[in-house]
C-alpha cells in the first residue's frame, strides 16, 4: 500500500488487521507517530516512512520478523525501542537525518544486516551497539 505524499497526521489501529501487506509507504506525511498496531503486520517486508516528523517507534516493531527494508530517515527520531533487535531478517536501514544519539544494545542482534545509515544524527561517539 502506498499513501505517499498525504496529509496524514495519524494511522488507525486497524492498519493492523492487514494481516496479508507487504509494503507500506508513508513518505512525506505529518505523523509524529505510529501506532503499536504495526506489529500486527507480520507480513510487512518494507515499510517507508520517510520525511514524516517522526519522533518515535512503536515498541512493537520488534514483531515484524519478516522486514527486509526499513526507511525512517529525515525525521525526528530521538531513541530506537529496545526491541528493535527482533527485526531478524532486516537487511536495509536508513536512519539518517534524525536526532538519535545512541542505539539499544540488541541491534547488534540484527544478524542479516547489510546496509546502515545514521548519516546526519546527534552522535557524539561511534554506539556501543555496533562495536561491542
């Protein structure tokens, strides 16, 4: 499903009854938010939400075991859920242009991780999460 360039300031919880989706793309709409419902989407292999304002992720994206790609750069997105480490299959993570400032330490568990981009963010030191 692609809702692109909307004026969505919010998703309903019922996103979650699309049991079946495989991409979503959210790119260039007002959320400051997501709903905790995106866990249900256990299908999800991309999900984009790019450019959005974002400032946090639902703790409950760590479900979503079958995400390939995850694009969430150019928002505002302050710390990852501690369960971010239960995306098992991510290959591809874009979080550039943001306001992180360190990594929860699972993200070393992100063992199909290919490509990682935290171009552009509040860093002050390289995260323990990806060294230790």
């Amino acid at each position: 499903m692609i809702l692109d360039r909307n004026q969505l300031t919010m998703l309903p919880s019922s996103i979650g009854s699309l049991k079946h989706l495989t991409y979503l793309g959210l790119n260039h709409n007002p959320l400051s938010v997501l709903p905790e419902a995106m866990g249900d989407l256990g299908q999800l292999r991309e999900l984009w939400a790019v450019g959005c304002g974002l400032v946090s992720i639902p703790s409950s994206i760590g479900k979503l075991k079958r995400l390939e790609k995850l694009g969430l750069h150019k928002n505002k997105i302050t710390h990852l859920p501690s369960q971010f480490g239960g995306l098992s299959s991510l290959q591809w993570l874009n979080l550039a242009d943001n306001k992180l400032q360190d990594l929860p330490e699972d993200v070393n568990h992100l063992e199909s991780l290919v490509f990682l981009n935290l171009d552009k963010n509040c860093f002050t030191h390289i995260p323990t999460a990806l060294t230790g």
